[in-house]
C-alpha cells in the first residue's frame, strides 16, 4: 500500500485509482484470450462454409431428358450388332444424333425460339454427352433401333446458369454460350426437359478434359488414394509395429537406439515435400518404378506416416502398466512371449487409433505427391490389384489441385466438391479412432 | 512367372513348412510333447521363419537392382557415337525401353515375329502404328539394346524365380534337418524375430539416409553445372527453358521468410492467448467445446486451406484492401498466403503451450495469488516465465511448419519471384519452385531441374536446425517440477 492510499482517508468500498487500472488490465487480458479462441473457432467455420457452399453445387448437376432414336441406318450399317463394327461410328455420329433428338423434342413441344440454328440447340448437350451415348450402345447393341430415353449431361454454361456462375450479362460476352440458349434452357426447365438431379458420376467417373467441366469426376482419384491407403497400412502398420516394440521393449540404451530415437522425431517434422524429393529420386529415378502409380505415391506415404505410428505405437505400449508384464515374466514367459502374448494386445486399440490418424493425414497429403508425377491427367481406371498398383492413377487431394489449374471457373465447384469428399473421408476415419478409443481404451 | 504367383508360393511353402515342423518335432518324440525343449508350435515357427524371410528378401533385393543391372548391361552395348549431340545416355536409354515396349506390343498383336521387326527399314513407322511415336531416326544400334533389353528382361525374371524357390526349399530343409527334441527352437525363433524387429526400426534410419544422399547427390549434380555462388549471392530468379537461366536464391528464401514472419504474427499472439484462455480461464463447458474445434484446424488437410486461399481469402483481401488503397490488384499474395498459413499454424501453437502452461504447478499460482495478484499478473509475471522454454519450442516448430509448407503456398502466395516490401505482391517460396520445376516434361540433366535438389537440401537444412534448436531449447530449459 502506498502512503497515498492510506492516508488519504478513502473508503475500503471505493476501489481507488490503481486497483482499478488492475482490474481494467485483467479484463482486457481476459477479453485477448476470448478474441483468440473467438478468432481461431471463426477461422474454422468460415473455413468450413466457404468450401461447402462452393462445392456442394457439384453434387448436382443439369440433365437434359429425352427420347432418343437410334437410329439402325446410322449406327449400325452392316445390322448384324457386332460392337466392333459398331465402334467405327465416332463420338461426332452420336452427337448428331442426340442434336436430332433434341430438336425434335422441341419442336414437338414448340419451344424453339425463331432464327436459332440446330448447332445452337445442340449446344445446350454436353460435349460429354454423345461419348456416355455411344458408350451405352456398345455395351449393349440391342438398343440400335430403339427408342429410349436418355438423361444427357447439359453444357457446364448451362449448368452454371441454374447455379447462378453464369448470368445473362456474363452469357452475352462469353463466346461459349448465348442469352439465347440461356432462355431456351429456361424454357425448358418450365417444360420438364431439363432439370437438377444428383450427380452420380461426380463420385464415379473419371476426370474430363478441360473444356467439360460438367463431365469432371472423382472416380479414378478415389480408387488412387484407396490404393495408396491400402498399400500405406499393408507397410506401415507391420513395420511401425515392430519398430515400436524394438525400441520400446527390447532396445539396450546405446548410441545406436539414440541415433533411431533422433531420426524418428526428426523424420517427423521433416516438410512433407521433402519425402516427395526423396520419392522422385529413390523410387522414379533409381529404381525405375512406374511414374504416377499408386506404389510409389503409397511408398512415399509410408515413409511419411511411420513415425507418427512409431510415435502412437510407442506411447501405447508405454501405457501398458509393467504390473502385467511382471506377471507374465513371473509365471514364466520369455521376454517375447510376454511382449507378443500380452502387452501387444492390450495396447492394439491405442496403436490402431494411431494408425488411423496416421491414415487420415496421409490420405490429405498433396505435396509430395505433386513431384512423383500423379498430376498427370488420368482417365482410365487403375486396373485391379496388384498389377493395377503400377498403373497411373491420380489421388483425392491432387485432384483438388488439379481441378484449380484449369481456366473454366466451374472447376473451383468440382475442386471444392472434391474437398468435401475428403473431408467426409476424413471425418469417417476420424470417428473410427475416436470409437476404436472410447471403446477399446482401459485406465488403469 | 508373375510376381503374385511367386509370392504366394513361396508363403504356401512356409505354411506348409510350419505344419511339417510341428509334425516332425512331434513325431521325433512320438508325440509326446513334455520331451521337446520348446512347445510343437515353435519349431513349426522356426521353420516358417527360415522359408520365408531369406526368399521374399532376395525376391525383394532383386527386384530392385534388376532394373539398374539391366540398365547398365543394355547401356553398354550403346556406341557412344550412337548418342547424338546434345543428348544423353539416360534420353537414350528411354527410348531403349520405349522401342522394347513397342515391339513387346506389336508382337504380342501377331503383327510380325520380333526378328522381322528388327529387320524392317521402317521400324518407326510400325512401332508408331502400335502406338509408340519416336522423335527422331532410329539408330541400329539402339534397336539391338532394345532387343537385347528385351531378351534380357524374362530371363532375369526367370532367373529371380529359380533362386527365391530354391532358397525357400533350402531355408526349409536346413530348419526341417535340424529339428530335434533338444533343439532350442523357442530361442532360436526369438532371436530371429528380435534381428528382424531390430531390421524393421532401422527403416527411419534409412529413410533418412535417403533423403540426405538423393538431396547431396543431385545437389552436386547441380552445382557442376551451376556455380553455387551465382546460386547463393545472385538476387534474380529467371529459369529459362534455353539455358542461361538466373536461379539466384534469395528472392525464394525472401518470400518464404515474408510469408513465415506473417503466417507467425497471426498464428503466435492468437495461439498463445488461446491457449492461455483455455488453461486459465475457460470454464470446463467452454475448454470442452473450443479445444477441439481448434484441434481440428491441425486435421484439416493443407489442400484445403490453400482452396480456402484461392477462392476465398485473397479475393477478398484484394477486393477490401488492396485494390482501395491501390497497392496491389493480385488475388495470390504473400499477405494471402501468411494469413492462411497462420490459420493453420493457431492449432501448433495454441496445444503446446496449452500443455505446457498446464504443466506448470497450481502451487506457484496459489503463491501469487496469496500474494494479492490478480489473475493477469499471475499469467504474466509467473506462468508465462516458467513457460516460456515450451512457448519458444512450439513457437519455432511452427516456424518450421511455416518455411516446410507447400499446398497453401503454391495456390496463394503466387509464381513470380521478386523482392518487394509490399505484403499485397504475389511472390514465391522455396517450396512453390520445388514444385513448379520439377513438375511438368523436365529432362533431368538440366540445371533448371536440378535447382530443385539444391532448394531442397536448403529447405531440409532450414527445418532440421529449427526442430532441432526447437528441441534442444525445450529440453535444456524445462523446468523440473515435483
């Protein structure tokens, strides 16, 4: 207390001017640490929004309905079915085709706007679209003759007009599509021609070149990063496994298990680009392996998540009380026995949440991945394991990257679309561990 | 043989050799167990272990110098006037595999026996109809190598085949031979899985080791045919597809440390008052709530936070700030790519001093406290020194993060290397020009591609002294509490 404050005669119940300085200094720091967690919570949700509102839009997508002819003279000129003779007919016969359909079905319905040529109308179809038609007739070549009722992709401009990324003024200066196929697509919409339905082949198929933005699919990036994950766990777990146990168990305490000591921690905090350096030049370079296949990118991942599951292994088999391993020891087990027969499974619920959190971070890597040629565009499935483990593929989160690079602002809808596939990925890993955790996991 | 089969021979035999040990040690003592030294199921064990370990090993080894061996055979028999100017034998060792691959593909279409092909003038033009397009002419000698990698490649495999089923067998029969009721099996098992355990936790060491000799290797590489100090004191990063490239290094290093500097302001004041919040402040309802939504932040891939740059961030950063106060009309700038960044790094932060702070006994709060303190000053004047070794090491593992990160960078900070003082300029890091020279058709004899080893290497030399600083400082500064 300082002279001032006791002499002064004022009223313990009147805080004098220092206390409250105090007082007004504490509440600010209080008010710091609530903007902080205020700011780091916000962060994740604008965050989150952001990329949900962009690309959920990618879940749906515009379809046009209508009766299709095929027509025998056409597709089918020598009428004995054969899908090799059939093949001969190119995607551009196919597309005349559903032109001729369409138009067909407006006139019918009277919806053709004057002056409008036929290559107009049939730029409302998706470039796409005559591809999936032909590919439909060769699997099955008894619809030649027929009569069905097709669902063609629309245009991605079209698309984009019904989720508000194209408007009437950004149609007018943009020579890919024309206010006027804009209205006719309105019209159409009033008619039940066209409409929004769930987009299937978002998840399913593969990537489209980049003028088709409304084709653009996932299907050969999520069959990439399941391969890779497949590979990640076959590798990692055994080896992480026995790592652990070495060094936790069994390791004298010597230079040599203090050097492995330093290099996992340090292999931990390694940038992740780094490993893909080290993929680019061991596994492509050296070892000759396939470029962009699931193998090397898998092999890549390993190296990356070891130590995180050496790290989880290592903290499980810590938390197994030494209680049970003076037991065994004492009834007369040998060190491996007791290792193996009792203290492994007591602590595989803790090493198998590592292992999934271990997964899920490598499942989201991009970097390295960049550098071991998996940017390539892929079209074709990977064939089945193992052989397919060698054939080029491409993975979720490169693909995101992938889907940025292009021009066609309906990308930033596919690449967000694709962010939410991974977050659902990992969301679902992640609650696993969490059960695996709370269902599994024993205080003792 | 296909390496599937292979394989799954070879682990039929070692099952197969777990039951015959078992039945042998069993049937050594007329099946009266007592008389063996260990249980049946380790000798059936030991005979597992013998079959299977030494032939997938070999199978392993070979497979990967099969490849070099084959290289090296088939590369010498290229003349060196074969090799045009301004080529190299590894250019024309890929067209050796590509030529190989072609003819692999037109005989096996029945199109023409391999002798014929060889014989043909026009062995472009046929190998381009199955699919195989050669730039330029090809030379006789090229197409000989081609055959000859060709013939050599099933009589390796071949070869590979022989030897892993042999030493299966071989592995097999010496662990069968030696069976007998005195025979430690048990011990000899345990000291196999103990060599291989020891085997599998020298993977880190390897992997580091790898890394260190592919950066150093290339890196030397690069600097034969770059002079490292043009690399270290040049101040203008220009690659050019021509030769003659500027890759001075300092505008990379300055954008990384500009984006780090920013990523850190965000990410240290906002995690470290977080993370004093929630220790010291939050009532339970409130830790168990804002805790893990932060965590997340550290899930959540970089991917999409660099989307999260792209589309959201810097569009707005350049639409409210930069454009009015007409200093920059880039969406991809440094200021984007730090805020994002810090974003990221609140998680690192905010849970280990979180920890740390926790760590951090209730008796020196309650001796503040006593003292009249209020609850500010005992963060200030008391926590917060004691732990401050654990807020430098988090701090600097953060800063680690920061330099190392690639994804957030490479959408939202920009390509263009330069050297301004304005955070509202796209520029460039380290990180983004390893990705964006090594990407794409690069041939790997140029110093254009190879730069990428020797940014590399600095980045992994950057980090490795940070981690290392970072865990030095936390060890040698932790204050010891009962």
């Amino acid at each position: 207390m300082t002279a001032e404050s006791t002499n002064s005669g004022t009223s313990l119940y009147k805080t004098d001017a220092r206390t409250k300085r105090r007082n007004a200094s504490e509440a600010r720091f209080r008010i710091y640490g609530m903007a902080a967690v205020g700011f780091g919570v916000l962060a994740l949700i604008v965050l989150l929004t952001s990329v949900l509102g962009t690309g959920l839009g990618a879940f749906r997508q515009t379809f046009l309905t209508m009766p299709v002819a095929l027509d025998a003279a056409t597709l089918d000129k020598k009428g004995n079915r054969d899908p090799a003779e059939m093949a001969k007919v190119t995607t551009i016969g196919y597309q005349k085709i559903l032109e001729k359909a369409l138009i067909a079905e407006l006139t019918e319905q009277k919806l053709i706007p004057e002056g409008m040529s036929a290559k107009d109308v049939g730029g409302l179809i998706s470039k796409e679209a005559p591809a999936q038609l032909r590919n439909k007739v060769l699997a099955n070549p008894e619809l030649v003759g027929q009569t069905i009722t097709f669902r063609a992709l629309a245009n991605g401009r079209i698309d984009g007009y019904f989720k508000g990324r194209v408007t009437m003024e950004s149609a007018a200066l943009d020579s890919n599509v024309s206010p006027a196929q804009l209205e006719l697509a309105d019209k159409m919409r009033a008619a039940n021609l066209l409409g929004l339905s769930f987009n299937w082949g978002f998840i399913f198929d593969p990537d489209a070149s980049e003028l088709r933005p409304e084709a653009a699919g996932l299907g050969v990036a999520i069959l990439g990063s399941l391969y890779m994950m497949i590979i990640v766990l076959v590798l990692s777990l055994p080896l992480g496994v026995a790592a652990s146990i070495y060094l936790e168990e069994f390791a004298p305490t010597n230079r040599w298990t203090d050097l492995i000591e330093v290099n996992i921690a340090n292999l931990a905090a390694v940038p992740s680009i780094v490993f893909g350096i080290l993929g680019l030049a061991v596994f492509i370079n050296f070892a000759n392996m396939p470029q962009s296949s699931p193998l090397v990118g898998g092999l890549v991942l390993t190296l990356m998540t070891l130590p995180t599951i050496i790290i989880a292994t290592r903290a499980a088999l810590k938390a197994v009380p030494p209680s049970i391993k003076d037991a065994a020891l004492g009834v007369g087990a040998s060190k491996t026995q007791t290792v193996f027969h009792h203290v492994l499974p007591l602590a595989m619920p803790g090493i198998l949440t590592g292992t999934i959190i271990g997964l899920a971070q490598a499942l989201g890597e991009t970097a390295p991945l960049l550098l071991i040629g998996m940017v390539a565009f892929v079209r074709d499935y990977p064939g089945a394991p193992p052989e397919g483990f060698l054939d080029p593929a491409s993975a979720l989160p490169v693909q995101v990257y992938n889907f940025t690079q292009r021009a066609d602002p309906a990308f930033i809808e596919r690449a967000s679309g694709a962010i939410i596939v991974l977050l659902v990925f990992l969301l679902t890993m992640n609650i696993l561990a969490i059960i695996l955790r709370r269902r599994f996991e024993r205080r003792w | 043989m296909s390496l599937g089969i292979l394989s799954l021979i070879v682990a039929a035999l070692a099952a197969a050799g777990f039951f015959l040990g078992r039945r042998f040690a069993l049937a050594k003592v007329a099946g009266d167990a007592r008389r063996l030294h260990s249980l049946p199921g380790y000798y059936g064990q030991t005979v597992f272990l013998f079959t299977a370990v030494p032939a997938f090993l070999v199978l392993g080894l070979w497979l990967l110098i099969q490849p070099i061996v084959i290289e090296n055979r088939v590369a010498g028999t290229i003349a060196p006037a074969d090799i045009p100017e301004g080529s190299s034998v590894g250019l024309v060792m890929s067209d050796v595999r590509r030529i190989a691959d072609g003819i692999e593909r037109v005989v096996s279409e029945g199109r023409m026996t391999e002798p014929e092909l060889a014989a043909h003038d026009d062995i472009r033009g046929e190998l381009a109809s199955a699919g195989v397009a050669l730039g330029n002419d090809v030379r006789p000698s090229v197409v000989e190598a081609a055959r000859n990698y060709r013939d050599l490649s099933p009589a390796s495999s071949l070869a590979m085949s022989g030897l892993v089923l042999a030493l299966a067998l071989a592995g097999m029969a010496f662990a069968l031979r030696r069976i007998s009721p005195d025979f430690r099996a048990r011990n000899v098992s345990e000291t196999f899985v103990r060599y291989l355990l020891i085997a599998a936790s020298t993977v880190a060491i390897l992997t580091t080791v790898g890394i260190v000799l592919s950066l150093v290797f290339e890196t030397v590489h690069f600097f034969r045919l770059y002079s490292a100090d043009k690399f270290f004191f040049n101040t203008v990063w220009n690659p050019q597809f021509r030769g003659g490239s500027d890759l001075g290094i300092w505008p990379l290093l300055w954008g990384t440390m500009y984006v780090s500097l920013i990523a850190l302001l965000v990410s240290v004041p906002v995690g470290i008052f977080a993370a004093i919040y929630l220790a010291e402040y939050a009532s339970k309802r409130v830790r168990a709530v804002a805790k893990p939504m932060i965590e997340i932040l550290a899930g959540i891939p970089t991917i999409v936070y660099g989307l999260f740059a792209l589309i959201t961030v810097g569009p707005m950063l350049r639409d409210f700030f930069a454009q009015p106060m007409g200093i920059g009309s880039s969406s991809s700038s440094v200021m984007t790519a730090g805020l994002v960044m810090g974003i990221m790094l609140i998680p690192f932060v905010s849970s280990l001093s979180d920890d740390i702070i926790n760590a951090v006994p209730q008796s020196l709060r309650d001796g503040s406290y006593g003292l009249g303190a209020t609850q500010s000053e005992t963060v200030k004047q008391v926590i917060l020194p004691a732990a401050l070794p654990g807020i430098v090491g988090a701090i600097l593992l953060a800063a680690s993060r920061a330099i190392g990160e690639t994804m957030i960078v490479v959408l939202g900070a920009g390509a263009a290397a330069k050297m301004s003082l304005n955070p509202f300029d796209a520029m460039t890091t380290v990180t983004v020009k390893i990705v964006s020279q090594l990407t794409g058709d690069t041939e790997f004899a140029s110093p254009e591609t190879l730069v990428a080893f020797a940014l590399g290497l600095t980045l992994f030399v950057f980090t490795l002294g940070l981690n290392v600083l970072a865990l030095y400082i936390v060890r040698k500064y932790r204050e010891q509490y009962e």
